[in-house]
C-alpha cells in the first residue's frame, strides 16, 4: 500500500517548529495584551459569501485563493483566507457595537490555495489585532507601535522596516481611479497581460505589480496623493506625526495598495530582506467600510495580520526547553512505586519522564538522548528503606537521597 502523504501546501509542525510557532503567538499575546487588547476566536470556516462580498470580487483571494465547498446542507462555505472579515461578521452577529470602541487580539490558521514555497503555504497560521470603532488615526498609531513592539520582542529589529502608504478616503480615490485609468490605457502596450486584466476592474492594484515591464509604466503614474482631498491629507499628515513622536521609521511607498479592496487611508507593511521573495512578515491597514458593506451599523477599523511561518522562520536562536528529569525503576516491583513518585514530582511543578522501556541500559541511553538534567533510580532495596539514588547527569555525580527530602533535592533542577 502506498503511504499516505499531507495535502500539498500543508505540513506538520514538530516539536522544534511549534516552539518556535509559540513563541511568536505567545510575544503576540502577551504585546498585545499590555496595550488593552483582549483575545477573540472565530470560526475557522464561514459562509462563502462573509469573504466574498466584503474582499472584494477583484481581490486575489477571491478570485483565486478560496477554500469553498458545499456542504451537506448545501450550504456555500469557505475556510477562512484571513481574520478581519470574520471577526467583523461577529462583531455584527454579537451585537458588539454598545462596546465600541474594541480591540481584539487573535490568532489561529489561514487557508489560501497558493502555489507552496518558502514562506507560503495552503495552509499557514497568522496573528492579528483588529481596533474599531475609532476614526481618527491615534488607532493606527497604535496598530502600528504594537506591531512594532512585538516584532522587536521576538529579536526583529534591525531586519525588519515599516513601509508605509494613504489610499486617502473614498473620494479621494475615486478621483484617482479616472487619472490612473486614463493613464494605463495610454500605456496599455507595456503593461503585462494579469495587469491588462486588473486595468479593468482594480486599477490600483498594478502599482504593486512585481512585473517588471509593469514596474517601469508605475514608476511615472500620477501619484495617488496628488488626488488627496484635505481630509485625506489631514488624516496621513496626523499619522505620520505620532510615528515621528514615538520614533517609528518609516520608509513612504507611494505604490503599497495591499491586496484587499477594504481598506482606505493607512496601508503598511513590515517587510525583511532575509526571506526572499515572501519579504512581507506583517501587514495591515484601515478599513472603514468593511463593516457597513457587511450589513452592519458603520463603524470604522484598522488591523493587521502577521505570518507566523515567516517569523517563525526569522528566529535566530533555538528556543531550550525545560530538561526533563527521569525516574528509573531497577526492577518490576519497583515500578508501581516509581509511577507515584512520578506523579508526585509532576504535581509539584517539575518535567519528569518515567523511564519504562527496555532494559536499564536502554533507558539510560534514552534518557541522555532526552538531554534530561537528573536521573532517580528506584530500586527493591533502596525502596524499603524509603531512599533513590539521584544522579546528575551534567556531572555523573551521584548520592542516594531520602524520598521525603527529594524535592529539596531537585530545586536546582526546577
Ligand atoms: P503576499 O503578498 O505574501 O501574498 P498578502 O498580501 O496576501 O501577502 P496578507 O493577506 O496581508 O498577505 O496576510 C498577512 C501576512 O500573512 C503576510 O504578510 C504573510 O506574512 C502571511 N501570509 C499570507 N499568505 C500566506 C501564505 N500563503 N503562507 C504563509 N504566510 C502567508
Ligand atoms: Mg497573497
């Protein structure tokens, strides 16, 4: 029988790799949790129609990306690509807009159905915060420092920049769209055929295509903040000021769109040089219409979503864990007795492994493949006079030791 293998584009996160995965959830969780944000979960598949009408018919993912299936009701669902949109669906569904303004905090797997590559999967996991119900850009000042502060608490700080960019409200940009349309068109011969296509329905999406023929037509496109109207200027003069104020460098990227058509004003995106071609670790923006074109009371929003895998790959260090300690029975009649003291040293805050294969030659060889800190051997003989022998085993010391005074013992191993 051919063994059977993981769908393309998903894998198994071992032991090392979740360390690693924990660790960035974890700085997440805690950062996020110091600016006042509280944790939320939602499902991770929704109606289709919770991602389709809110990314955008034009955007990537809904185009090309979705997980959708029917199930056995009949029901249109689709995995979820991304956080926002669900969550705004539960701040609709819950009734959440008497709590305004909110700020969440969550965490858990995406799905997306892309080509596999270094820091890109069908399956990969994502942490995000999302703050709404605040117009004014204090919140994404504050978005933006937190995202800031997490990636410098998992060690990211001088490989990682802030690229930041204002696609103005909505009036502005539908100034632009008619600029940038009339200048595409005179242009249209060098632009490459996926650009051709977005000409007609998401103009602004080929400022950040990666073709090459395209980059060179962008580079002389009129410039989207030329359309601004004082509103947009305002709102992106005042966000650059608090940045400054808190000492956040940025680069300004006229041509970052992001990829999703909620957003308006801010668009940013953390990006490295250390992963190549998948650069972008963390990435966000506002979206004020999100939650009216849902269905829901107008409120605004801004978020983002950070890519687990890739900053899982950025770790520098190998994250140690606790060693183990190892009780080791001499003997069957010794083994009932090990199995309590196990129990014991476990409900007394240690990491015990009870060593129960093989023969002792075998558990020892286990136990230093455990790269465990201290051995305790329980014997017949030293079981009825209520001692174990504890080995260190950095050393090879070792000294028989009386079970009462065990945890004393073992405070240095803690
Ligand atoms: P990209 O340009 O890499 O496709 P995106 O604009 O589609 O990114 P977002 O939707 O903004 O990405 O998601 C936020 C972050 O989630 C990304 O910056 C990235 O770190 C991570 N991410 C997105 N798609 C994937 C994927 N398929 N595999 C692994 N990580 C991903
Ligand atoms: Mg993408």
């Amino acid at each position: 029988m051919t063994p059977l293998k993981p769908v393309r584009g998903t894998q198994d996160i071992l032991p090392n790799e979740s360390r690693r995965y924990r660790l960035v959830e974890e700085a997440a969780f805690c950062v996020a949790d110091r600016y006042g944000f509280d944790e939320i979960t939602t499902p991770i598949f929704e109606f289709t129609e919770v991602f389709s009408r809110t990314l955008g018919d034009t955007s990537d993912i809904v185009t090309k990306e979705m997980y959708t299936f029917q199930d056995k009701g009949l029901e249109s669902i689709t995995l979820r690509p991304e956080g926002t949109a669900g969550i705004a669906r539960a701040f609709i569904s819950n009734g959440l807009q008497q709590e305004l303004p909110i700020k969440f905090f969550y965490k858990g797997p995406m799905f997306r159905y892309e080509r596999p590559q270094k820091g890109r999967r069908r399956q990969f996991h994502q942490v995000g915060i999302e703050i709404l119900g605040v117009a004014t850009p204090q919140a994404d000042i504050e978005a933006i420092s937190l995202a800031k502060t997490f990636l410098e608490e998992i060690g990211l700080k001088d490989n990682v920049s802030l690229e930041l960019n204002s696609l103005g409200d909505v009036a502005s940009r539908s100034a632009y769209d008619q600029k940038l349309r009339n200048y595409l068109n005179n242009h249209k011969k060098g632009l490459s055929e996926h650009s051709l296509k977005r000409l007609k329905n998401n103009p602004l999406r080929i400022l950040d295509s990666k073709d090459n023929g395209d980059k060179i037509i962008v580079a002389n496109a009129p410039k989207l903040q030329d359309s601004f109207n004082k509103n947009s200027n305002n709102f992106f003069a005042e966000l650059c000021e608090g940045l400054y104020k808190l000492g956040i460098s940025y680069e300004h990227n006229h041509n970052l769109v992001r990829g999703l058509d909620y957003y308006s004003h801010t668009a940013f995106e953390f990006t490295t040089k250390d992963l190549g071609a998948q650069g972008t670790v963390l990435a966000g923006g506002r979206y004020d219409g999100l939650i009216s074109q849902m269905g829901g009371p107008e409120t605004p929003g801004v978020g983002w979503a950070a890519g687990v895998e890739r900053l899982a790959l950025l770790l520098n260090t190998d994250i140690v864990t606790k060693r183990p300690i190892v009780v080791i029975p001499i003997g069957r009649d010794a083994e009932s007795e090990a199995l309590i003291l196990t129990e014991r040293l476990r409900k007394n805050g240690y990491r015990v492994d009870l060593g129960y294969s093989g023969n002792l030659k075998k558990r020892i060889k286990r136990a230093n493949e455990r790269n465990t800190i201290a051995a305790i051997f329980m014997g017949e003989s030293e079981s009825v006079r209520n001692v174990v022998k504890l080995k260190d085993m950095d050393s090879g010391d070792q000294k028989e030791i009386s079970l009462d005074s065990l945890e004393q013992q073992l405070q240095i191993y803690k």
